[in-house]
C-alpha cells in the first residue's frame, strides 16, 4: 500500500511537470508564431520601403559611393561622431568665440545699414538726375534737329557735298560728342570727317560750314576765324566767304574777324555795307625804320590832294 501510494505521488508529479511544459512549450509556440509574424510585416515594410526608395532615389553609380563612404559600423559612426563632438567642443571652448561674434555680427549690420542708405541715396540721385536729364535731353535733341538741317543746307551748296550731325552717346555724359559726317561726290557714301579721310580743303570746307550752323545755337560777342580758307580750291572759297558774309551781318549778327593772308580777287560779297577789310602792313619794304613811321604826316599828304580838288 506504501508503494502504492509512492507510486501515485510520483505520477501526479509528472503529470503536473507534463502540463507545465506543455503550457511552456504553448508559451514558446505562441511567441514564435508571433516573432513570426512580426518578422513577416517587417518583411513587407522592408520591401515596400525598398520599392520607395528605388523609385524615389534610384540605387546609381554615384549614391553607391556615396553610401560607400558612409561608416559600415555603429562602432565607426560612433567614433566619427565622439571626434565631431571633440572639436565642436573644442570651438566652444575658446573664450573670445562670442566676442569675435557679436563684433562681427555688428560689423556686418552696419554694413547692411550703409548699403541700404546707399541704395536709397542712389535711387534719390538717380531720381534728381532723370529731374535734369529729361529737359536737358529733349532741348539737345531739338537744337540737334536745327543743327542737322542747317549744316545739311550749308554743305548742298558745295557742288556734290553733303553733310550730317549726330550725337555720340556714352555712358558717361561727359564722354558725350558730335561726330560730322560729309561726302564730296554724289555717288559716295556720307564718312565720319577725320583727317585720314577728306582732304585738308574738304575738313576746312566742312569745319567752316558745321560752325557756321553752330553758330546761332551759341551766342557769342564775336568770332574769330583764322585761315580758314587755306586750301580750298577758289570755288570753294568763293562759296565759303560767302557763307561767312550771309551769317556774320546783320543787325542780330556778332561781330566776326577772318584773319587770312590773301583773299580771292573780285570776290562781290566784300561790297556787304556791313564788312569791314583791315590791311596789316608789316612785311620788309614797307617802313625800314621805326622812325619812318608818322602817321600825322601820311594823313596830312592825303588830304591835301583832296582840299585842292574842293
């Protein structure tokens, strides 16, 4: 009966330890079973990530290195980033950082200051300069209108001639200038008057007629004119004196001095009641001595044919 009831002890206790693993084992499946299922869904994240990050960044030549230089370890990133965390240490460490900072940042502001008054001044001059320009440029461009048709009609009466005047535009007003354009033949195109171009009769020609036209734009007292009808041929000078004679008399008109060494003979223009010839006697055979020189005396001579003729 003793053993008997041993024998009932020792089963109970196995069957116990039976249900024990049994419940342990159902535990283990249970966990599995859930492992497993949980590394299934991360699977399918995995690939559906791996599908966004194709589409969205294609695996190429170029991020393949990029990711290559990337540390393979958490052990190398963790060095990396230990090392970074060293120097910014080591930045932050310095006492006069802040300082350095602050004196810059002010610097910095008060440039951005200056550069703003700076714009506003230069939109307030650039302002104040259209103000001026635009009255300033439409009068220009209204003498240069005159200016244009009166040299055009003074150089049609050169035989062939022809004249224009335009305005050389620069950034700079200063740089600002006329160019003179001419042409002597009637089959030749109008060219920029240079001294490698036209003759010198042509430039003197071309000079005196674009003064000429210049003339009524520029009021002046008077005007002095030297030699300027050096070699023209005697068309040409015929038609110049005359031109000079048209603009210089008249009751509006400034007084005019054209100094020349010699004159055209028969030229009619000189008969205008309003031009005056000064003869300057100074060359060898005029009066060898100073002393010669009585001018009471020639007057006198001159008169006193003219009381025996009264």
């Amino acid at each position: 009966m003793a053993a008997k009831e041993v024998g009932k002890e020792i089963l109970k206790k196995a069957g116990e330890d039976l249900r024990e693993r049994e419940e342990d084992n159902k535990a283990l499946t249970d966990a599995a079973k859930r492992a497993t299922d949980a590394f299934t869904a991360l699977k399918e994240e995995t690939r559906r990530l791996k599908g966004v990050a194709e589409t969205e960044a294609p695996l190429d030549d170029d991020l393949r290195e990029r990711l290559a230089e990337l540390p393979d370890t958490s052990d190398e990133l963790a060095i990396i980033i230990k090392a970074e965390e060293a120097e910014a240490k080591r930045i932050h460490d310095d006492p006069h950082l802040l300082e350095r900072y602050r004196a810059i940042t002010k610097k910095y502001d008060d440039l951005k200051r200056r550069v703003e008054n700076m714009a506003g001044d230069d939109e307030r001059r650039q302002s104040e300069m259209d103000a001026l320009r635009d009255p300033w440029e439409a009068k220009l461009r209204t003498t240069l209108a005159k200016l244009k048709t009166d040299f055009s009609e003074y150089m049609s009466t050169v035989k062939g001639a022809r004249g224009d005047v335009d305005i050389v535009e620069d950034p700079t007003f200063s740089k600002w200038g006329l160019a003179i354009s001419v042409a002597f033949r009637d089959t030749s195109d109008l060219q920029e008057l240079k001294a490698t171009v036209q003759s010198g009769g042509e430039r003197s020609v071309s000079t005196i007629m674009f003064l000429m036209a210049l003339q009524s734009h520029m009021p002046s007292p008077f005007r002095v004119v030297d030699e300027i009808n050096q070699g023209m041929d005697e068309v040409n000078e015929r038609i110049v004196f005359k031109r000079i004679v048209l603009n210089s008399t008249g009751p509006d008109a400034p007084q005019y001095f054209l100094i020349t060494p010699k004159l055209l003979q028969g030229l009619y223009d000189m008969e205008h009641p309003d031009l005056r010839a000064l003869v300057v006697y100074n060359g060898a055979f005029n009066v060898k001595r100073p002393s010669d020189w009585d001018l009471a005396g020639f007057l006198a001579k001159k008169r006193k044919p003219l009381a025996g003729a009264n």
